[in-house]
C-alpha cells in the first residue's frame, strides 16, 4: 500500500497571509493618510513592498508544510489570493477612514492633485475634467472594488516572477 503525503491547502495558506499582509497593509496606510502623505507616490508604492513580502512568506510557509515542493501554479494561486486579500482589506479600511473617520482626506487629495495638474501646465478644461473621472471612483463600491482588482492585477503579475523564482515541482516518480 502507497502511502501519500498530506498536501497543504494553497487556500488556506494564501487567505492565512493575506489576512496578515492585509493587516501590515491597513496600518501602513493609516500612517500614510495620519500623516497626510496619501499623494506621496514613492511612500504609496511602498504598499507593494509590503504585498511582496507576504507573497513571498506564504510560498515559502506553504513549501515548509509541503515538503519543500511548491508547483509553479500552486505559486500563482497563493501569490494571487494574497493579493485579492491584501487588496480587499485596504480598501475597505481606505473607505471607512475616508467616509467616517477624516471625511476631508479625499477632498485635500483633489486638491493636490488640482494643483499638480496646473504646475503641468494644463488647462482648466482638462483639469476639470480629470477632477470629473477622479470623483467617479470615490464611492465605496468603485473604491473596494477597484482597490481590490488593481491590486489583484499587480499581485498576478508579482505571482508570475516570485513563483517561477520559488517552485520546486515534485518529481514525476518518487
């Protein structure tokens, strides 16, 4: 009789560390907003290094408790679940801050970015109709949502290299 190993779950590892990558995420971002650099785009990117360290974790979690194999689609799927976790939870957490907590957040965000806009030289019709597009998205739906799906997007992308990087498929015959 053949005994096989016990796999672990992909679900349960990836859902695991993006539940605590979404939490380093949220506190990430409450500094950001606390402080009022919400429209610093490097201090915003950082968010991904933070996404990729999570990614990261949970393949190397999942390989530990797997015996040290990893397909690369197994990869794919934790890397991509993590990030639809990540991505869920900042922005839930980036609604509820900007519609209960600091109601002007958005709106001084316009403003900068009104402001960037004129230091670019563009005109008033421009301006006005970029301010346009950038209210569509301020409504919890198309916030969540968006947040959610972007960052899914770049968690994929992210998933593609880190999981090519960290496979270690099991052999044919063992």
């Amino acid at each position: 009789m053949i005994e096989t190993q016990p796999q672990a779950s992909v679900t349960s590892v990836a859902v695991k560390y993006g539940l605590l990558t979404g939490l380093v995420g949220v506190v990430y971002s409450l500094i950001i907003m606390v402080t009022d650099l919400g429209d610093n785009r490097i201090l915003s990117s950082l968010a991904y290094l933070i996404l990729i360290a999570g990614i990261v974790l949970a393949m190397k979690q999942y390989k530990t408790i797997n015996y040290g194999y990893m397909s690369y689609g197994q990869g794919l799927g934790i890397g991509s679940l993590v990030a639809l976790i990540f991505g869920l939870l900042t922005g839930i957490f980036t609604w509820i801050y900007t519609t209960f907590v600091d109601t002007e957040y958005m709106s001084r965000m316009m403003e900068k970015q009104r402001e960037e806009m004129l230091s670019q030289g563009m005109t008033d019709e421009q301006i006005d109709a970029g301010m346009k597009i950038a209210e569509n998205f301020q409504g919890p739906v198309t916030m969540i949502l968006g947040a959610a799906v972007i960052t899914l997007i770049v968690g994929f992308i992210l998933s593609l290299i880190i999981s090519a990087i960290m496979k270690n498929s099991r052999p044919e015959f063992e």
